[in-house]
C-alpha cells in the first residue's frame, strides 16, 4: 500500500513523512507485528531508539515488509550511558547492527543531560556520523531552548528535527518558537498524552463528533495543521490504521481555538532540565 503521508523538508533538504509510527513500550517480539501492521496500513517512518529494546524486531519488519530501503525514515535514538565523542559512534554502529541497515536516516541525542556537560561532544559524533553520510539528518530530543542555543553556537549543523513532549495539554510555545526560528523540525512524542484522560476532554471530543472523527484523529489534525510531525503508537492493529486517516479532513479556525485553549504546560514525562538517567 502507498503512503497517503505527506513529508515535510528538513533544513537540509531531506524529505520525512509528517505522520509516523512510534515504538516506545513495544517489546522486542511484539514489534515485528506492530511495525508490520503499520507499513501495511501506508506509515513509511519508524521511530524506535536503543533504550526501547526493540531495534532488532523493528528491522525484522522493514526486511520483510519488501518495501524499497529508500521509501521508509528510520529513526532511532542514542541512550544516555552512550553519550560522549567515542561512546555515541559504538552505540550507532550497534543500533544500526540491530536494525540490519547500512544507514540511518535520523539520529538523535534522547536527552540533553545538562548536568552531566557531555551532549555538545556527543553531537560531534553525530555531525561525523552524517558527513561520512551514514545517517541523512540528526537531531536531538527533549533538548530545551537553552540547550538548543548553546549547541547552534558550539557546533556547525543546526540539528533538523528536535522531538519533545507535546500534547494539548503542553503546547511547548516557547520550544516551537525557537525551532521555527531556527528552521529545526518540531516532532511530537506522547502526542495523544497518555491514557485515555485528554481524548475524554469534552472539548475534543465535540470537536470529533462534529466532524465524525475519533478524538484521537482530532488531536493528531490538530499536531498536522500546526506543522508538527508526530508518531502516535499504537499495538491494536484497528489503531494503527485509523491514526493515519487525518490528512483527509481539517479543524476550523473555532476547533483550533478550542484547543488552544486546553494548555496547562503539564508534563507526563521527565523534566529535561533535571531528568539524568543512566
């Protein structure tokens, strides 16, 4: 099956799919299916990292799906214990290994770590990594305003994507502020929050019924119109298929609104700022 995704262009000119497929909390032998199910349904980016466990499961899939290596972005991601010049090219070599691939197309640095100091060594390594064109874009996640300004001033690729907590319930205004500034890609992670508790919020979910949509398609809209890409993830196969179908549909000026109006900058996940885990 075609992709009905539509990409956006990176600052160096590479193409990613807006949509793609997130495999956090995927056990290794269950990713194989669910990454499967995915290509099926038309999702041509993967987004796996190696603190996930499931590189090998996920390869397993783009090798049997028989699609062309060029038509799927993968991502994945370097663990913290990685970080620093010489660690972060072993941990690549290795992810890339269990994935089976011969390149990457994204790679991103999973936290800044400020207290430790390392990440302006560790996407050094990174900046080697895409000039010796194993991986075709890099980036990083979860890096705050002010660890994306030191890291433009002290190296010399503005990363292309930086992939945050975002959801209704945290709009990451400033964050999407500079990114916009900086040409650098906002990606979404927990895009749907977690649970059922934002797709229960009565204003999404008139928004759905007004367009005989799922809450969960609304909220992915409401991630496409403003321009961010998102990977929604997702093990019931009925899931999967129906987070693809929201590029056939548009929220109004008065849904937008609505949702706007639901941030409370209320995280679900870590603090950046202190969040240090090896």
């Amino acid at each position: 099956m075609s992709s009905k995704v539509p990409p956006i262009i990176l600052n160096n000119g590479v193409e990613m799919p807006q949509l793609g497929f997130g495999v956090w909390q995927v056990p290794d032998d269950e990713a194989e299916q669910a990454v499967g199910t995915a290509l099926e349904a038309g999702y041509r980016s993967i987004d796996t990292a190696a603190i996930y466990g499931n590189e090998e499961g996920t390869g397993r899939a783009i090798a049997a799906s028989g699609l062309p290596r060029e038509d799927i972005f993968v991502t994945t991601k370097l663990w913290n214990s990685d970080q620093g010049y010489d660690s972060t090219l072993r941990a690549f070599d290795a992810s890339l290994e269990k994935l089976g691939l011969d390149h990457l197309d994204l790679y991103l640095i999973h936290w800044p770590l400020p207290s430790r100091g390392t990440y302006i060594d560790t996407y050094k390594a990174l900046e080697k990594l895409h000039a010796d064109g194993r991986v075709r874009a890099i980036g990083v996640s979860n890096f705050l305003p002010e660890h994306l300004r030191r890291l433009v001033s002290e190296t010399s690729v503005v990363p292309a994507v930086n992939q945050i907590e975002l959801h209704p319930h945290l709009q990451q205004h400033a964050s999407r502020e500079l990114h916009a500034e900086q040409g650098i890609a906002t990606e979404a992670w927990s895009p749907l929050g977690q649970g059922k508790g934002l797709l229960e919020v009565p204003a999404i979910v008139a928004i759905a019924q007004k367009h005989d949509r799922t809450p969960a398609q609304v909220v992915l809209r409401w991630h496409v119109q403003l321009g961010n890409v998102v990977i929604p993830k997702s093990v019931t196969p009925s899931r999967i298929k129906e987070n693809i179908e929201v590029f056939d549909f548009s929220l109004d000026d008065e849904d937008l609104a609505a949702i706007s109006a639901l941030n409370e900058d209320r995280r679900l996940g870590p603090d950046p700022a202190t969040f240090d885990m090896s």
